[in-house]
C-alpha cells in the first residue's frame, strides 16, 4: 500500500505512478484538499502564482482551471517553454497537478461567454489530443467538468471519457462529473448526478466522480450526496466533492460546515473552487476547511514540509 498522501513529500509524491497516487488518496480516508486556482487572472500576490499561494496553504492537490494545453498561461510563473509550465509548477510547490477539460461544444460555449473570463478555448475542450498533451507536460489528472454557461451534459462527459481513456486512461487520473449544472437545464439540483450516471461515468473510464458538495447546489443534502457516495465506492472509484458556487467567498464557519457534511457524506477529496475572488478561494478558507478535515497537526504539516524533502 502506498504512503498516504498527507504524510508525503515532494520527492515521494514525484515516484507515484497513477495507480500509487489513486491508493495513496484513498488511504488518507477523507482527508484530501483539493484547491482550484486560474492561472490567466492577476495573481492574488501579484509575483506569485496563486497555485504557489494555495500550496502554501495547505492543499494537497492544485487544480488548475481555464487552463490551455495549447497555449497555456499561469500568471508569474517563472518564464519557461509553454510545454515545461506544468512540470515548472510542480518544481515550484511539489504537488499533484490536475487540469479542467471540458467536453463542451467549442461554437455554443464561446457564444454563451463570449467576452468573459469563462470564454471557451479549443486548448480547453475534453478531448484525447488534448489530455495526450497534458500528460506529455507532466499533469497527474484531468477532471472531465463545465464551467459556468459552458453548456457540458452528461452523456458527452461519458463520450470524452471513452475517448481519453483509451488515449490516456493508463497515464493520468481521470475525474468526471459537476460542480453545478453548467448551464444545462434538467442536469441541476437533485439530478446534476444519478446513480446510473455514475455506473456510466465509471464503465467509461473514470477512476473519481465529482458531485458538488453538500450546501452548495439547491438539493444537494448531506443525505443525498452520501448516497451517490456509496454508490461511488461501490462501483470502484473515489469521491470529490466541490464547493463551484462561489462559496469558497463566503465567511470561515460556513466552509466549516460544508468541510463536515462532505465528510460525513463520506468524501475521499475535497475541493474548493477558484472564485472567492477570481483566482482562487479566500486564503483564509482554505486553511479553515483543511483544519475542518484533518485539524491543525496535518495542516501545518504540509504547509512547512520543503519542497526540497
């Protein structure tokens, strides 16, 4: 069995393979964070990256979102060729690197954010040259997910994770699923995720669900999302649970609460999303959910462990 992720280094977590990190998650029982961070926006710090500054808060995984493949861009990360960004950010924080992919359709998606920060990109879509290019530059997982109005359904989740999977699937993590309804009517609340959805998403490939945490999305109880979790770990796979509403901006006592209900709800990992302004979650929220799920001893343990170990 591998060593659990929160008592590792830099150099360990650099030797796992897909299948040593999978097992190394999975014996932290429920005490993964995930931070998701937009590398395309002015750094909170200015001078440093907000993944560098969520790392240095404690979180175990930094997800990386409106991240392009193609033409990929992390404000204040030291100048290095575009395909030696990621392994560059991996040097820099000595964390697991996981990308957005979204298996949108490119035309519908830019006209629904067209002039936004949210505007799609092909370098962003969920597909196999695209999640071949990510593993070439050194990503661990790709979460197969919508942003806001992009418009991402269900069955063409299923669609790019049989794709990506028999490109790919031996190489990175796959993830799939929502943090909210993505602009999809009729994939919201109570339904954004099925039991028979997950049944599909894993058949297709996938080694971790996403639903979005309980309190975020309306419908989504703590009863509900334990019950998709335990369907989650019957077929096999790990949960994440997320926090895609904006409420990684809300007050410390409500990240709290949801840190507890997800892991009462049985969650594996948990993430916090990329807006509390736009960038990354209060910084002060990420230290409240990770004492939340693993108190203070684990927290500042990753917090001081050099990347240098």
């Amino acid at each position: 069995m591998s060593k659990r992720l929160l008592d590792c280094t830099a150099s360990e977590i650099r030797r796992f393979d897909k299948a040593q990190l999978l097992d190394s998650i999975a014996g932290c029982e429920g005490r993964v964070l995930a931070c998701e961070t937009i590398g395309i926006t002015q750094p909170l710090l200015g001078d440093i990256t907000n993944a560098e500054y969520a790392a240095s808060l404690g979180a175990d995984i930094l997800l990386l979102n409106m991240f392009d493949v193609q033409n990929p861009v992390i404000q204040a990360l030291p100048e290095v060729p575009a395909k030696e960004t990621v392994r560059e950010l991996k040097r820099l924080t000595g964390r697991v690197i996981a990308i957005n992919l979204e298996p949108a359709d490119l035309a519908a998606a830019q006209a629904a954010n067209s002039g936004s920060l949210w505007e799609m990109t092909p370098g962003r879509l969920a597909t196999a040259e695209n999640a071949l290019l990510a593993a070439e530059m050194g990503v661990d997982m790709v979460v197969l997910t919508g942003n806001p109005g992009n418009g991402v359904k269900n069955d063409a989740i299923i669609q790019s994770l049989q794709e990506i999977s028999r490109a790919a699937g031996d190489r990175l993590i796959l993830t799939a699923g929502k943090m909210h309804a993505s602009g999809v009517r009729g994939e919201g609340g109570d339904t954004i995720l099925t039991e028979q959805d997950i049944s599909d998403f894993v058949a297709a490939g996938a080694d971790m669900i996403l639903l979005p945490a309980p309190g975020t999305v309306p419908g989504i109880t703590q009863e509900m999302a334990h019950d998709l979790i335990s369907q989650i770990h019957r077929v096999g796979a790990l949960a994440m649970t997320a926090i895609g509403t904006s409420q990684e901006g809300a007050d410390a006592d409500t990240i709290r609460r949801i840190a507890l209900m997800c892991k009462m709800a049985g969650a594996d990992v948990h993430h916090i999303g990329d807006t509390g302004v736009p960038g990354m979650a209060l910084p002060q929220n990420i230290l409240a959910y990770s004492i939340a799920i693993r108190g203070e001893r684990h927290t500042y343990h990753r917090m001081a462990s050099s990347i240098n170990r």
